[in-house]
C-alpha cells in the first residue's frame, strides 16, 4: 500500500478529517466556533458533531460531546470501544474527560489549542495516571488547514468589531 492508496492509514486519517472540517465549517456557517469532530468505528462514521454552544445555550454543547453523543445513540451503548474520535482542535478539559469516560481507542487532532487544550498543550488531562482508561493520541493530522480555520474564523470577528 501506498501513501496515496485510499485504504491506506494516511488516506483514511484525510478523509476522516475532512469530515470533521467540514463540520467546523457548519459551525462557523452558524456563528460558532469552527470545531467538527467524527467518531470512527471499522472505518464507518457513527457519530457528528460540532460546535453549538452559542446556539444551544448549553456550555457542554462542543464538538466532541456531540460527536460522543451521536456515536453513543447510534450504537445504543455508551461505551464506545475500539471507536476513534476525528477532532479539528484540541480538546479541552472536559472534552478530554468525556473521551475517557467513553473508553475511545484513539484520538486523532489537527491543530493544538495553546490555552485550554487538555491533552497536549496545557492540562494534559490524558496522561493522569489515577485514569482507569488510556486514549491513544495522534496529533497534527492536517493541522495546518484546522489552525487556519480557527485563526480566521477569529481574525473575521476581530475585524467585525
């Protein structure tokens, strides 16, 4: 297999993550904040989300818990074991918290969140050891395209101001 052979990890790592921008997208399209997150399970999308706070007036309502929320709904468990979560930030203390409680296998991130990322920025919430459950992180994953999103999406209410 080869690096642009569309069973190949890499490929699948794009495509999953395109996803998830395409869901910050929305967000941003709604006022929100740009973050999308998909959970991956056998290589099938079982859960969406992204960003809804604002609009939902609920503080919970980021990318990630929606995303967790979908996946539990859709398999009708709460436990989401051996699924991977596709995020375009990365999650913060809570969001981090979730994945855990959840037993994901892997995180997949694009680009780190220098004040309120929790896992491999500031809290670094994953790595406790008093955790009974250990999520698998890989970062950086078209980080550049999700830094980019998010920078402008702010640089745009900047200038709105």
């Amino acid at each position: 297999m080869t690096e642009g052979d569309a069973d190949s990890p890499s490929a699948g790592h794009d495509y999953f993550m395109g996803e998830a921008l395409a869901l910050a997208k929305a967000a941003s399209d709604i006022g929100e904040v740009p973050v999308g997150a998909v959970i991956v399970r056998d290589g099938e999308i079982i859960g969406r989300g992204y960003n809804q706070s604002i609009c939902a007036h609920d503080p919970t309502a980021h990318a990630e818990i929606m995303a967790l929320k979908d996946a539990a709904a859709s398999i009708s468990n709460h436990r989401l074991v051996n699924a991977d979560m596709y995020v375009t930030i990365e999650p913060c203390t809570m969001c981090a918290g979730a994945l855990v409680h959840a037993r994901l296998a892997n995180l997949y991130f694009g680009a780190p969140e220098p004040r309120a990322g929790a896992v491999i920025s500031s809290a670094r919430v994953l790595e406790n050891s008093g955790l009974n459950h250990r999520v698998n992180v890989v970062p950086y994953i078209r980080q550049i395209e999700c830094a980019e999103l998010i920078s402008n999406f702010f640089k745009k209410k900047r200038q709105e101001k």
